[in-house]
C-alpha cells in the first residue's frame, strides 16, 4: 500500500528533493545555523555529479531569476583564460583539479559614462581559498596566479573584488561587506562608469556602494572579472546590460524608491518599457544603519546645497538626519511647502501693512497695491 502526503505537510529535506518544486525562498521563513551566510535565491535542487552520474532520476534545470532579463551585452572570453570551460555563458574552473587560481573576464570592456549591470548565478558548492566576483582594469595578469592559490581580485589597485566569504578587497585591503554566499546564489554588479563606483546585490539585495574611484580615463579599459580556485566551480552569467547616463535614467532610478509612484508610472503606455528596462533599480535597499549616508553621498548633495540656500537667505531650519532617499526627497518637498507659506504669510502681512499706511500714500498706488495684493 503507497501513502501520500501532501506537500504541504513534507519535510523541508522531502520537499527539496522533489525535482518540480522550485519556489522562491523567503529569508524570514528559512533559518539558518549561520546568521552571516545567505540563503539561495531558491529552493531548486542542484545535481552533483558524483551523486547523479549513474542515477536515472531527471533533475530539471533551476531557471530562476533568469527570466528577469534575456539582454546579454557581453560573454566570457575564452581566450584570455587557462584551466577552465567556457560553453556560452556558462564558466567551469578546474574542470579535473585545481593547482591555482583561474580568472576569467569578459569579452568587452565596460563603455565610460554608461551605467552596467550583470547578474551571475552560481551553479556549484563553492569552497577552497577563494572566488571571486568584480571587476579589473586590462592591466591584471590573468595567469600570474595560476600555480598558487589566491584571492586575486582586489589583490592590488588595479582590480576590485567581492569574495564568496562576505568579505570586499581592493588594493589588497579587506573589508567585511555582505554575506557568506555559495550555490544558488545571484550575484549582481552594478558600475557606474560616469560616476566610478561600484555596488554589489546578493539576491537582487543591495549592500551598498563598495568602492569609489574606478578609472574612467580613455586610456584605460575595465572589463568584468571573476576567479575561482574551487575545483569544478560553475558559474553562468545569466544576464548583462548597459545604459546611457540620461536623464530618464535618473528620473527612473528615483521614481523606483516610491512603490506607488512607479506603479502610476507603469501605468502610462509610453514609459511602461522604460520600466521594464531599468527593473534592476526597482531592487531594495539595504536597511544596514548609516550605510545609505555613506555610499550615496551624491544624492545628499541635493539637500546639503539647499540647506546653504536657505542660510543665505535668512531662514533657520532644523537639521535632519538622512537616512534614506526617500527622506532627501521628502524633506524637500516639506521645506518647499514651508517656505510657500511663510512667502504667502509676508506678502499678506506687506499687503495689511500696506492698508494701514494707507493715509500717506496717494490715491494711485492705493489702488495698485490694494488690486495686486487681492490678486
């Protein structure tokens, strides 16, 4: 006799297995024995190779998160890299075994005064001394570290890197940045190239601008980089997209802070693919305290040159902590509101002023101010 049980009431380890039962994680229901490493994006099950080379269960291939955005700008350059397999856009180090550290870059470097994106999925159990995900300038040797094992990414001031231990390196300076990550996982690049900064998202979750400072001269090319020194890791870009530095770019990026807003905006035929465009800035961010002041400071910019505004003009306001782009925005909008009114209250405290005097003054100009002050 088979019993049944619905998948509802299935373990968590029954449910996993079930090859058709793929569903997006939520962090709040899924606890794990480390705080500092991540959850995967999904609840896909992943083949080990090992394990299903000689079982005949079918295993569906995990697409998650892969149907964002079918734009792909750029691939892997074969080429430029040794002891891997580039098929498309998919990356396999070490396919045999690893004897040092593999670094892989794209085919084209990232255009100045564009803003780029590209998101990579890892496909494998990530583990040895490192890998890494970021950037480099075409001044980094691809091969030097091929026979020794190293975090090659941020190793010197020509390179940038996040490291699949939560940890950020430039100029071989580490930093804590974000969580531990590993199979599963979807790892987003976001570099401006007009601004020269560059921010990571683990799960379409910002954590904040990791550096500053990458050169935008034209002598100079960026491409993006990733190492591994895990034997058999596999990552597969799943997609890549650049922009101009427009207007409607920075229009989007601080209409997508407001839901309600960007849902009204969705709604007008004429800028619903330009929503559809940009959906990677519709991604939240990172509510880490005082990380918002410290990686956006050109948007407080906004707000400190008002603030100076204001002094010069006599006007004495509270100062206000900025937490949030919203809250630049908003603040505005109040002080915009205040200053209206107290503009309103002096020309109508000028205008009662005005009457009261109204005995020295001559007949014309009592009309003139009496009908522009009503008016």
């Amino acid at each position: 006799m088979r019993h049944f049980v619905a998948v509802e009431q299935m373990p968590n380890s029954f449910a996993m297995a079930c090859p058709t039962r793929c569903m997006l994680v939520n962090p709040t229901e899924r606890k794990t024995a480390d705080e500092n490493t991540s959850v995967p994006f999904c609840n896909c099950e992943y083949p080990v190779g090992m394990r299903w080379r000689h079982s005949t269960k079918k295993t569906v291939k995990c697409k998650c998160g892969e149907d964002a955005s079918t734009r792909i700008d750029w691939s892997w350059d074969a080429e430029s890299t040794s002891e891997t397999v580039v098929s498309g856009t998919e990356v396999i180090f070490h396919p045999v075994y690893s004897q040092g550290t593999s670094v892989v870059r794209g085919n084209e470097p990232l255009m100045r005064g564009r803003h780029h994106y590209w998101e990579i999925k890892i496909l494998s159990t990530l583990s040895g001394t490192d890998i890494m995900f970021g950037i480099g300038t075409d001044k980094v040797d691809l091969r030097r570290h091929r026979f020794a094992f190293a975090s090659v990414l941020g190793l010197d001031d020509q390179s940038w890197g996040y490291s699949y231990r939560g940890l950020a390196q430039h100029n071989g300076q580490l930093k804590y940045y974000g969580k531990k990550f590993s199979q599963g996982r979807i790892i987003g690049i976001y570099v401006d190239m007009h601004r020269g900064t560059i921010e990571y998202f683990l799960n379409r979750r910002s954590l904040g601008r990791a550096y500053e400072g990458i050169p935008r001269e034209k002598e100079v090319r960026v491409y993006p980089m990733v190492s591994s020194t895990s034997a058999k890791s596999s990552i597969k870009l799943i997609n890549a997209a650049s922009f101009e530095d427009s207007l409607r770019f920075s229009c989007m990026k601080v209409i997508s802070k407001y839901p309600k807003l960007l849902e009204q905006v969705n709604g007008i035929p004429g800028l619903k693919q330009t929503v559809q465009e940009l959906w990677f800035l519709q991604f939240k961010e990172s509510k880490r305290s005082g990380e918002f002041a410290r990686n956006n400071l050109h948007l407080a910019d906004e707000a400190v040159l008002y603030g100076k505004k204001q002094k010069q003009c006599g006007q004495t306001t509270n100062e206000l902590e900025i937490n949030s782009e919203a809250e630049i925005y908003d603040n505005l909008l109040k002080k915009e509101d205040v200053t209206n009114d107290s503009e309103r209250s002096s020309s109508e405290s000028s205008c009662h002023s005005n009457s009261d005097n109204s005995d020295t003054d001559d007949l014309p100009v009592m009309v003139m101010k009496d009908y522009f002050c009503n008016h």
